[in-house]
C-alpha cells in the first residue's frame, strides 16, 4: 500500500488494467470487430509469432538504432546552433522564425522528394528523423541558454572562466532543463517520422512490420507491433531523464 | 605597501540603452587600505552594484580605472571575491559543491577542494547542511553559502553587495556578527553595500555615501568608534551622531531619487 503511495507513476495502473478489461470484454462480447481492435489476450498470444517469424526483437533494435541515430546528430548539430543563435542575437534575428517554421511544418509530406534525392534506404530514414529532431534541440537550447540568470554568469567570470569553460562549468548546466525538454521532444517526433516513414516505404523496422501485418489482416498482431513502438518512446523518455539527472541532479 | 588594497580613480559608466542614456556612476575616486572595513550606502538606484561590477572587473569600457595594491585592473582579478546582491548559488550543486567551486575551477584535486571546503562551510555554520541542494535551503543559508563559495576563492578583497538584503532582522545581525568575525580571522579588506545605516556605522572603519543618480561619492564618514561595538558603543551618543549625520545625508539623496522615479524617469 505504501509503495504505491510513493510511487504516484503506478497510479496510472488501475486506469490501464480497466482500459484493457474493458477492451477484452468489448471483443469478446461482440461489441468491437476484431478486424478493427484486438482483445489484449489475443495480442499477447501473436507475440511467440512476432518474435519466431516477424524478427521482432531485430525490428525493434532497428527503429531504436535509428531513432537513436538521428536523435544523436539532432544533438551534435543542434546544441552548438542553438548556443550560436544564443549567442549572436542577429544570426537569431535572420533565422529564429525560419527554425519556428520548420518546426510547425509537417515536413514528413516531402518523403518522396528525399526518396528521389537519397534512394529508398536506411539513410534517408535517418536523414529525415534527424530534421525533425533538431529544431527543437536547437529552438530549446537557445531558449535554455537565454534564460540562464546572469547573475551565475557573473559568478562563473568572478572567478575568472570565461569562454569555453564559462560554458561548461555554468551555462550549459544552468540551461540543461530547457535543453531537455528540446531533447526529448526531437526524440519523440524523430521516433514518430522514422515509424511514418518506414510504414510509408515499407522499409526498416517497426514500422514496415505494422505495414506488413496491416496489408494481411493480422490485426492482434499489428496492436502488438504498435506497442512496441510505445515502449522504445518509454525507453527514451527514462534514458534522458536518468542523463538529465546524472548531468544535472536537481 | 601589504597586498589587499584597493584604489578607484575616477570611476564612471554610462548605459545607453533605447529609452536613453544613463549615467549610472560618475567620477568615483576613493582608496581602501589594507584590511580596512568600508561600507557603501546610497539610495537605491544609484550605482552601487554597477560601482561593484567594475572593480570586479565584470564590465568593460568603463571610464577611469581601479587598482590593486597599485596595478590597474582588467577584468576579474584573483584578488577581488565578490557576494552577488541577488540569490547566486548554483541550484545544481550541493552547498559543500558550491563551496567547493572556486578551488574546482582552479584546478585543485577532488579530495582537496572538498577538504578544504569543509573549512568554509563550518566558517559560516552550516556543515549539517553540506549534502543539501539550495533547494532545501531557506534564504539565509544560501547566502551563506555564497559568501562561504566567495571566501574559499582566498581574495585579499572581498565585496559584498547587500548580503542580508532579503533577510530578517535577527538573521542580518547574526549574519553581521559573522561577517564581522570571519572579516577579523581572514583579515580581508572588505567592501560592503548596504541600505541599513546602523549595520554600516556598526560594522564599518569608513562609511562612504553616494548621491543618487548619477552615483558620485557625496561624503566619507570614518567611524571612529573603538572595537569591538558592543551594545554599549552601539548605545553610545557617539554612535547616534554618526547615524544621524548620514541619515540626514542620504534623506536628501533618496528624496530626490523619490522624486526623479515618480516624475516618471526610468529606473
Ligand atoms: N545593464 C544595464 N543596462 C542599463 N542600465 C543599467 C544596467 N545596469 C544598471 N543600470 C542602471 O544603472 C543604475 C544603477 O544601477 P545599480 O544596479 O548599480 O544600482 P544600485 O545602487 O545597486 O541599486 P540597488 O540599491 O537598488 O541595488 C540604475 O538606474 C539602473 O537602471
Ligand atoms: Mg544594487
């Protein structure tokens, strides 16, 4: 009983074993098709068949390496924009609302363009996750970097950093919160092109699983897939929160 | 000449910005000796922190210059430790971590700094508080442990800019009784910016005042009370008279400041 008290994340749980009893019922009692929505039992028997003859476990390893990868260079490129867009308020000026655009476009609709550029590949996949990924790394950590108070600032040069070392020892810790959240909304939305695109080719991992099972009526089976798609979102929303954590505790 | 002293010659700086120009401070000359206790009072507004700022070496293109024990000053000075007038501990680090980041910053080995640390954060008492973070800490302690992170830099001067500002009374005289004591063991010469005239006649050999803006020095008060100020000194007609006279001197000067923010003049 305690545990539970001090655990407010396992409060979620009762609402998901009633959502997923109420979905049993509904199959079962003939209220939802089973072409349309599978009972959870049913999912949880197709998955021997996911892992024997769908490679799930490769799939998996494959959407979460490219997620992975494209978030990475989302990172490497977009944090030192973000700083430099912090840093020389008219580079900010010439191109703040062109990244604020890009963001709030649905940048997915050029697939086809990129597949004429880059080919039919894991490359282009790649390529396109990381697109998304990095204006929100950079729009966050500029955001971050802005808001860092100057007094710590004038704290770090008091005692005699400057540059570099300025950087590391106060902005960058001080912004990590806000570079955070930029991080894990890249992570999200990069997860979500990479899956779109690869249901759309029908190439890589998870997603072109879903395609396959979708085009053969395997609909428990697809449920299944999608799940997994929900529980590498999960796996990277604890990672950065444990990095945030280790780079930055409290 | 001993090291710690501090000389300001004609020290003054304008801030443009688009409402207009702004002269903060103008032709501030004044010298502290070594391990002399000065406080600073002026209204508010005046320049005092920008005053600070300067001789920390935190502002460029400034006019005149500062020096340390007669060398000119460019930028921050490993003699010169400054105590910010807002809250300034890093919410990241643990107080013995914060105490800890000057002699991180210098270089010194982990086992060392924390070593070393260990001094400071019972210097201004809170060693049962060294695995906190900020946090967890009312606002007292962590300007505490501002002041402790200052202190473990070793600066020959120490400025302080309204330490106690945000307190409550008994804290501020508390805290200005350790002030007063860490100021007699480590022998610094200090600079301290306040608002309350009794703590400055109470803590200081000097008082100086500005004027309100444009901050210039209006007097030099020395306050030659014997030390240590004890309640009979601070009940002392001596110790009135000098209350009084700055007072009457800083009235004038936070009436016009009054008067120049109502006319609607920014601030
Ligand atoms: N970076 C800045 N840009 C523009 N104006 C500034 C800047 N810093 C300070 N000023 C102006 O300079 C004047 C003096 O400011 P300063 O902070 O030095 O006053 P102060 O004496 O410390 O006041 P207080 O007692 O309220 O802390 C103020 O009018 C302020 O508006
Ligand atoms: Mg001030």
């Amino acid at each position: 009983m305690k545990a539970w008290l001090h655990r407010p994340a396992l409060w979620v749980l009762p609402f998901l074993v009633l959502g997923l009893a109420a979905q049993e019922a509904g199959v079962r009692l003939g209220f939802i098709p089973q072409v349309m929505i599978a009972a959870p039992t049913a999912i949880l028997g197709k998955m021997p068949m996911l892992v024997a003859e769908e490679e799930l476990l490769e799939r998996i390893g494959l959407t979460f390496g490219l997620t992975f990868a494209a978030a990475a260079l989302a990172i490497l490129a977009g944090v030192p924009v973000g700083w430099a867009l912090h840093r020389f308020r008219l580079l900010n000026r010439a191109y703040e609302s062109w990244f604020v655009g890009l963001g709030a476009a649905p940048l997915i609709l050029l697939y086809p363009l990129f597949l004429v550029m880059f080919g039919r590949n894991l490359f282009t996949i790649t390529l396109m996750g990381f697109m998304v990924a990095v204006i929100p790394v950079v729009l966050k950590t500029r955001e971050g970097m802005d808001g860092v108070r100057p007094v710590l600032i004038a704290v770090g040069k008091s005692f005699k950093l400057s540059g570099l070392r300025l950087f590391w020892k106060v902005q960058f810790p001080a912004a990590v919160p806000v570079i955070f959240t930029g991080i894990r909304l890249g992570l999200i939305v990069s997860l979500i092109n990479i899956v779109a695109l690869e249901f759309l080719v029908n190439i890589g991992g998870l997603g072109r699983l879903i395609n396959d099972l979708a085009e053969r009526f395997e609909t428990a089976a697809m449920y299944g897939a999608i799940g997994f798609v929900v529980a590498i979102s999960v796996t990277f929303f604890v990672l950065t929160e444990r990095i945030e954590l280790w780079l930055r505790p409290k | 000449m001993s090291a710690g002293a501090l000389a300001v010659e004609h020290v003054g700086k304008r801030f443009v910005t688009p409402q207009g120009t702004v002269t903060a401070v103008e032709d501030v000359s004044f010298s502290v000796k070594k391990g002399e206790f000065v406080s600073i009072i002026g209204p508010s507004g005046c320049g005092k922190s920008t005053l600070f700022a300067i001789i920390g070496g935190l502002l460029d293109q400034y006019e005149g210059r500062v020096l340390v024990d007669g060398h000119t000053v460019d930028g921050a000075h490993h003699d010169i430790g400054m105590v910010f007038q807002e809250e300034s501990t890093f919410p990241w680090r643990t107080t013995i971590e914060n105490i800890a980041f000057p002699l991180e910053v210098a270089g010194m080995p982990k086992k060392e700094r924390l070593e070393k640390a260990v001094h400071f954060l019972e210097l201004v008492g809170l060693t049962d508080f060294a695995h906190r973070y900020p946090s967890e800490l009312s606002g007292g302690m962590r300007q505490r442990t501002a002041m402790a992170r200052t202190l473990a830099f070793e600066p020959k001067i120490l400025l302080m800019d309204e330490p106690f500002a945000a307190l409550d009374e008994q804290t501020r005289l508390l805290l200005g009784d350790q002030v007063l004591r860490i100021w007699r063991e480590l022998n610094q010469t200090t600079l301290l910016i306040t608002h309350n005239i009794t703590e400055a006649v109470q803590l200081s050999d000097r008082v100086l005042v500005m004027t309100y803006r444009p901050g210039r020095l209006k007097r030099e008060v020395p306050i030659d009370l014997p030390r240590p100020r004890s309640s009979e000194v601070v009940g002392s007609v001596a110790f009135g008279q000098l209350v009084g006279q700055i007072w009457k001197d800083l009235r004038e000067e936070a009436s016009r400041g009054m008067k120049a923010t109502e006319g609607g003049r920014n601030d």
